[in-house]
C-alpha cells in the first residue's frame, strides 16, 4: 500500500497522463448529473464505442429527466432496443420518475438517496456522485480492480476470498480528495487503454515504477481468471405469420414484471418486449412443437393446413445462455385475433421496441421472400 511521497508521486503521475492522453468521450464535456448517470448505466455491458451512438440519440429525445419520465415505456426501449439488458433501460426511466417526483427533477447528490434509486449500485453512485459532485467516493469496476490488483500483486480470483472489499478500501485510499472525478476515470482509463486484461502496455504505463506485478513479473497472470459459468445450449421455435398485405403478428410482453428462474423462460430471452409466437423446442422436434403451441394458443386452428417454411437458423446469445432458434413463416389469409396480440408490417418492425433476438427472425423471414 502506497503511502506518503510514493502515493503523492503516483497520484500526480496518473492525473497528468489522463490529463494528456484521455480519450474525448461525450460524457467527459459534462457535468451534468443527468448525462453522466446515462452513460454510466449505458456502458454497463457494452463497451464505450457501441454506447456513444445510443448515448447521443438517447440525447436528443430525451435532453433531461423531465422528458424522460414523461414518455412512454414503448418509446424508451426502442430507442435502448440494441444495446441489449434491457432491464436497464426500464430501472433508467424508473429512476427518471423517482428523482422528478421525490426530488423536484434535480439528480440527488447523497450517497444513501443515489443508492436507493433502481439500477444503481456502489460502483454506479460513486462515479457518478465523483464525476458530477466532485464527492470523495472511489469507484471499483473491473478496470480499477485490476490495476489496484496489479499495483498491489494480488494473487486470487478478485470476487472470491474477501477479495473484492480489500480492493474496495485500497481504492479509497488511493483516492485523490481534491479531484475524485478525474481520478476515477484516470483509473478507470488506466485500466481500459493500457492496464488491460491481456498484454499489458508497462512501457507505456505513468505508475509502472509502482506496480509490484510487473516487479515480480507477474503482470501477464494478475488477476487471475474467472470460471466462466458454463453454457447452457436452449433451443427455440418461432412463428413468422404473414398476411397478405405483409403484416405479421406480435406477442405482448407479459404485464407482471417478475422474472422466471427457467433458463429457456421465453419472456426473458425475447427481454420482455414485442415478440414473435416462440416456445422452448424439446428434443429437437421444432416443428412439432410450434406446431403444438399455436393450436394450444389459438394462433392457428387445428384445422390448418397451411405450409410451415422453415427459415435459415438463427443464433443468439444471452449471457451465458446459447440460443438456436428455429424460425418459421406461414402465410395466412388473415392474422388471428387473440389477446395480447398486435398485428404489424414485418418490414417495419425495426421502428418498434424489439430485442435483437426477435430483429433476426424477422430478418430471416423478410429474407425468404
């Protein structure tokens, strides 16, 4: 642990590299609390050249919290649709009617107000209550942990043994009181431009004379890797209907918001949006079984003779879960009418809030013309 002169020296080595070499990222021209929460929650999961494109039409329809509050669910997860989990998507706009109702549309600026608003955890409320307030709270990612693990030649899985709190207490104590906004994205920069996971840049590094890592030679294996949870193999059916006008139908997404624990639990891997008819495949019988779930569903009638054109495969992952889904289209005379259904032009359902797992199948059936 660094102390005295050494933490001076390291301190004031990192804010000049950042200060120098930073990338020039959207967020980093603001202060506002507002756009450094959306790029906060936007580049959980997704890394900061996917988010920048999102990050500036999210902007543009919704400049404030006001706005986006006030608008429909529907709009919010198109805009989102892409960027995947969307479950942040929903907890942002909850988070937005929260802070304009509670707290006069001004972001809260104390810890225990910020944590207890939807999507926000530790590391999220400390960058943006840094960034934003200059308040001295030290952020820890996955970028941060492994510098400090470096730093400090940690061995160990990071989240495993008590870990992960050590390296939370370092961060503070490495903390730079008099601007904890750029040292947080100095480290957080550190860790993902030159302290990477794999190859390590040393040469490159403003703190490597500090870095016991690469004293003991230990850099390319600090940290350590995680087990990866093993890969569950799902496999699905859809249901493409086309009228003859082109239109296809949707399934609603289920109105009650709790989650299923099943793996192959359909609402969850279409994330609760707009969907095609789509059941679990056993056995590998998908015919059979889309089959099966449109007669029990009424979609289509027992009586219906029509022909079912298997589409090319898709596939899609959804964290650990690998999904082969088995699309079919069917034309029809006329779409049916049953609940929690919604007819829609198959060629223009990129306007609407989908997931990406439902935008292939309806690539795979515009495909089959």
């Amino acid at each position: 642990m660094l102390t005295g002169p050494p933490l001076s020296r390291f301190r004031k080595n990192l804010l000049a590299w950042f200060a120098q070499f930073q990338r020039d990222l959207p967020w980093r021209r603001t202060s506002d609390p507002y756009r450094i929460w959306l790029s906060e929650i936007m580049l959980q999961q997704t890394r900061v050249a996917a988010a920048i494109p999102y990050y500036e039409r999210f902007l543009e329809r919704f400049p404030n919290v006001e706005t986006l509050a006030a608008a429909p669910e529907e709009e919010v997860l198109r805009l989102w649709a892409g960027l995947g989990y969307y479950s942040r998507a929903r907890n942002l706009q909850k988070t937005a009617k929260l802070v304009v109702a509670n707290h006069n549309a001004i972001f809260p600026s104390d810890l225990s107000e910020v944590l207890a608003l939807p999507g926000i955890g530790a590391y999220t409320a400390a960058a943006i209550l840094s960034i934003a307030f200059q308040k001295k709270h030290a952020v820890l990612d996955g970028n941060v942990a492994r510098v400090i693990a470096r730093l400090n030649a940690v061995r160990g899985d990071l989240r495993a043994n008590g870990n992960w709190p050590k390296l939370q207490k370092a961060a503070g104590h490495l903390l730079a009181g008099q601007s904890p906004g750029d040292w947080n994205q100095a480290m957080m920069e550190l860790g993902a431009t030159l302290c990477t996971p794999r190859s390590p840049q040393c040469l490159l590094c403003p703190v490597s004379e500090f870095c016991e890592a690469r004293k003991q030679g230990l850099a390319d294996v600090i940290p350590e890797k995680r087990r990866k949870r093993g890969t569950v193999e799902i496999t699905l059916a859809s249901l493409v209907l086309v009228d003859p006008q082109g239109n296809t139908l949707l399934l609603a997404p289920p109105k009650s918001a709790e989650k299923s624990a099943a793996a192959d639990d359909v609402h969850t891997l279409v994330s609760r949006m707009w969907h095609f008819p789509t059941v679990a495949v056993p056995h590998g019988k998908a015919l059979a079984a889309i089959r099966k779930f449109a007669e029990q569903s009424s979609i289509l009638s027992r009586k219906f003779r029509g022909k079912f054109l298997p589409l090319k495969k898709v596939r899609h992952a959804v964290t650990y879960r690998a999904i082969t889904l088995h699309p079919f289209r069917v034309e029809v005379e006329a779409l049916p009418r049953i609940p929690s259904s919604k007819t829609f032009p198959l060629a223009g359902l990129s306007s609407l809030a989908i997931s990406n797992l439902t935008r292939k199948v309806a690539r795979a059936a515009l495909a089959s013309r």
